[in-house]
C-alpha cells in the first residue's frame, strides 16, 4: 500500500544543495570591485598616454617656437629700425613745424644776439658775454624768451618776451599791473604810453638798492624788462630806463611777425 506525501514537507531533491541567496550577492559585489578596479587602470593607462604624447609634441612645438622667435626678433628689430625710425623723424620733424611744444617761430635763445646793446653800454657799461644768458621755452605753441645782459659787476638788464596769442591776450595782461602795483604802495607806479599797445612803468626800492619795470604789449606779445640799481654804482636811472625803452622797442621790430 502507498501512502500520499504529507503537505506542507517538500520532496528532497537529490544531487544538490538548495541556492543560497547570500552568496550570490557577494559574488556580484566582488564581480563589481574587479570591474571599477579595472576602470580605474584604464583610465590611468589612458591618462599616461595622453601626456606622454601631450610632452611630445610640446618638445616638437618648443622647436619651432625658437624659430618663430628668433623671426620675430628679426621683424622687430627691422620694424623698430624702420618703422620707429621713419615715424619718429617724420614725427618729430612734422610736430616741431606744427607747434606742440617746441618754441613759436623767432622767440629762440639765437635771438639774444640780435638785440644793439649800444643804450646797454651808455647806462652800464660793456656787456660781459661771460654772464650774458639766454632762455627759451615753450608751452602748448606759444613760446617765450629771456635774454639776461650784465656787465663785469653783473649789474644789467633782463628781458623777457612772451607770446599772448594775441593782441587782446597781451594787453589785458599788462592792463593787470595798473590793478596791482599801482595800489601797492611799496612801489611808484606810471602808466607807459610811448610804445606799443599798452604799457606800466614801476620802481621799488630798498635798503641799498632800487629796482625798475617796464612791462609793455606790443601785438600779441608782452615784453618785460627789468634791472636792479645797486648803491656805489653810479648809474643813472634815466639812462637805465632808456635802455629798457630801447630793448622793448628792438623786441617789437624783431620780432614784427607777432605784432
């Protein structure tokens, strides 16, 4: 007689085990670490490559690199010779023409020399070329000179010529010592009308010394004379003033294209 299997109890099945659900998750983590690991040399191996090939063709480029400095050395210095050597001439000789700030024509310290100093000899004597001295400047065009003649003593005269732009400029320049050394009293202020467009005429004096100013526009320049009368000298105030009359009336003829 045969019994029927009792439910609830399976059969045993026999040449076998049953699966283990444990082990096969640790086979797949392991199966997993050995798939990054290799990822990871890949990526080192690709990586070694790439800048062995990168140290290449930098080595290869370095080569060329000299070359193409050296050329440019070459261009630069045949751009500089060149290049900087025309634009500079043409550029310095262009703009010292033009203006800028180079002196405006005629008021160079050659003028100096131009200048009879016949009236200069009457007052003061001969001129010591020794300490005679000459300045000329220039700003935004509008140039200006000084010419200083002294005698052995360097005793003399300073004149000192200014270019205004224009006859306007220059006499409302002058118009100025009126407003200021004729309220001051430390100095004998006069008007000066025997030349030029408008003109002052000033003294002050001092212990031991008195010192003159003539200050007179002539076109659009303003030519001021000055001297300082020392005690001792014997040197007539008249005829001192006479030769700054005379050096401010050469002035307007030498230089008549500014006025």
């Amino acid at each position: 007689m045969t019994y029927p299997s009792q439910p609830g109890y399976p059969t045993p099945q026999y040449g076998g085990q049953s699966p283990q659900p444990q082990q096969q998750n640790n086979l797949w983590l392991i199966g997993g670490a050995v798939l990054t690991v290799l990822i990871i040399i890949m990526t080192v191996i690709l990586l070694v490559v790439q800048r062995t090939q990168g140290s290449s063709d930098n080595e290869g480029s370095g080569g060329d690199g000299t070359d193409s400095s050296e050329g440019a050395t070459e261009g630069g210095d045949n751009g500089g010779d060149d290049g900087g050597g025309d634009g500079g001439d043409n550029g310095g000789d262009d703009g010292g023409d033009d203006g800028g700030n180079a002196p405006a024509s005629g008021l160079v310290s050659e003028a100096c020399d131009a200048f009879d100093m016949s009236a200069f000899e009457e007052a003061f004597g001969a001129v010591d070329p020794d300490l005679t001295s000459r300045t000329e400047t220039s700003t935004n065009g509008l140039g200006s000179l000084s010419c200083n003649f002294y005698n052995e003593n360097a005793t003399g005269l300073s004149v000192r010529i200014n270019d205004y732009e224009d006859a306007e400029g220059a006499v409302d320049w002058v118009e100025l010592d009126a407003e200021y050394y004729g309220t001051d009293s430390d100095y004998e202020y006069t008007e000066y009308t025997a030349y030029g467009d408008a003109g002052s005429y000033y003294t002050s004096t001092t212990s031991g010394t008195k010192s003159l100013y003539m200050n007179v526009a002539v076109g659009s320049l303003v030519v001021y004379v000055s001297a300082t009368l020392w005690d001792g000298e014997n040197i007539d105030e008249a005829a001192a003033k006479a030769a700054m009359e005379n050096l401010v009336e050469q002035s307007g003829e030498l230089f008549a294209d500014f006025t």
